[in-house]
C-alpha cells in the first residue's frame, strides 16, 4: 500500500476535544484555527488535558469569520456568543513568556465550573504565535497508523488504541511502524504541502488519558519506556514526528504521502 493521509484532526482550543476533518488548508502557522484558544490558571501559566483530564470532554466550534465560539458539554448544555477579547496580559506558555488577549463572556466560567480545577480562564493566541506547543517548528505533526499497531502489540490489548489520545495532526496509513522516524531533517510532501521534518514528538501523561472522558484508563508511558527509551529522539518517548511547513496548499484524507526531493 502506498502512504496516504488517514485521518485529519484538529481543536479550537487546546486541550478540548479532537475533530476530524475530511480537508483542510495548511499555512505556515500550521491549520488555521487549530489551537486558536487556550487555557490559563490562576497563575497565568498554560494549562491542558495533560493536568485537567475533563477538558477533553467539551467539544469547542470557533467560527473565525464570524468571531463566534459554542462550547458543547457532555450533559448537554452550551455556552456561546461572540469571540470579545480584553487588553493583553501576560502569560506563561510552557517555557514561553508572551502577552496574550482574555476572551470575555461566560466561556472561562463555565469550563472552570465543569473541571472543578480552580478558575481557569480562556485566552486567544496572540498572532504572532500560534496555541500549537512548538509553534512554526511544530505546526504540522504525524504519526503512522503502524506505529499505533506496535504500541498496540506491546502493551498486549486485543482492541486498537485510539489515536486521538495523541492529538496529531495527521495519520499516515500505509507506512512501516515508526517509519516516520527515518524522516528526521527531511522534507515529505502531503497532498499539495510539503513539510520539513523537524522532530520527533515526545510523550507525556495526555496520553494516558482516554479521548472522550480524560480519564486515565492506559499505561502508554509506561509501554512506550518498555521499547523506545532508548531510540535516538529529540524528545523523550517519541511517538510520531512534528514538522515546519515550507509550502502550504491544501491535505485531504487520501492524499498520497511520500518524500520529497
């Protein structure tokens, strides 16, 4: 089987549930409007599903055009209105400091209420960075459908495992496992974009969390350690790559995935 784009997903706001997309249009920045929002706590420092599993469970729809946003609850209620930003503050993202617009309304108080974390308040990235961890660098990241089958064998499970638990940008069928590695400081073309591979993605506890509900339901740390902790990476615990784009365009579900000379 050739290399083809299996799934395509993205999220408004980071942390918050992943969507499948059929298409999408991939600019330098990465998928506009993935990752357009993000949390803070009472401290201003950045916070996600990695810290606050029911995160996972609200499903964001951000209309850029029209300046809305709707947060869906799983008990079915709903918070939307219109995207009001407030002055800048600072905050801190990951190791990052930068100053960043609150978004107004009744958003931040009904996720602080459904987290029951502490106050959390919503935040839009500013323009000239992106809600994505790595920015530019990272814009785009992948991850072979192979390489979930060896995770799969390693941990023993009959079922496979859900990707979404590890929020990619893109699936890539038809690739042997971790074959995605080998494409470290090259260039793969994906339908119309073509990315520089940049880095491998690095695992932390997100991942452990089930995609629907956040709660922790998989030892995938734990099974990662048991066979790549000690494979060369950028990061620790590689499971699929990150990658900059040097030539936006358009990815489809399907589009043929190769290397690019």
């Amino acid at each position: 089987m050739d290399a083809a784009v299996a799934w395509i997903s993205v999220t408004p706001v980071k942390g918050l549930r992943l969507q499948a997309r059929d298409e999408v249009q991939v600019t330098e920045d990465g998928v506009p409007g993935d990752r357009a929002f993000f949390l803070v706590d009472e401290r201003g420092a950045m916070v996600s599903a990695t810290r606050i599993g029911p995160l996972v469970s609200v499903v964001a729809d951000h209309d850029a055009q029209a300046a809305t946003l709707a947060l869906r609850f799983p008990d079915g209620a709903e918070v939307s209105g219109a995207v009001d930003l407030g002055e800048r503050e600072a905050v801190r993202f990951g190791g990052l400091n930068m100053r960043a617009s609150p978004v107004l309304g009744d958003f931040s108080a009904a996720l602080s209420e459904h987290c029951g974390n502490g106050r959390l308040r919503l935040f839009a990235a500013p323009p000239e960075r992106s809600g994505l961890d790595r920015g530019r660098v990272g814009a785009v990241t992948l991850l072979s459908l192979a390489s979930l089958e060896r995770l799969r064998a390693q941990a023993g499970d009959a079922a496979p495992i859900d990707p979404r638990r590890f929020r990619m940008t893109l699936g890539i069928e038809g690739l042997e496992a971790h074959e995605e590695d080998t494409w470290l400081d090259r260039d793969v073309r994906v339908g119309d974009v073509v990315l520089r591979v940049t880095g491998n993605v690095g695992r932390c506890a997100l991942t452990t969390r089930q995609p629907d509900t956040g709660a922790v339901d998989f030892k995938t740390l734990h099974h990662l350690r048991a066979y790549r902790d000690d494979v060369p990476t950028t990061e620790p615990l590689p499971f699929g790559v990150h990658a900059r784009v040097l030539q936006p365009g358009r990815v489809r579900l399907g589009d043929p995935v190769g290397l690019h000379s």
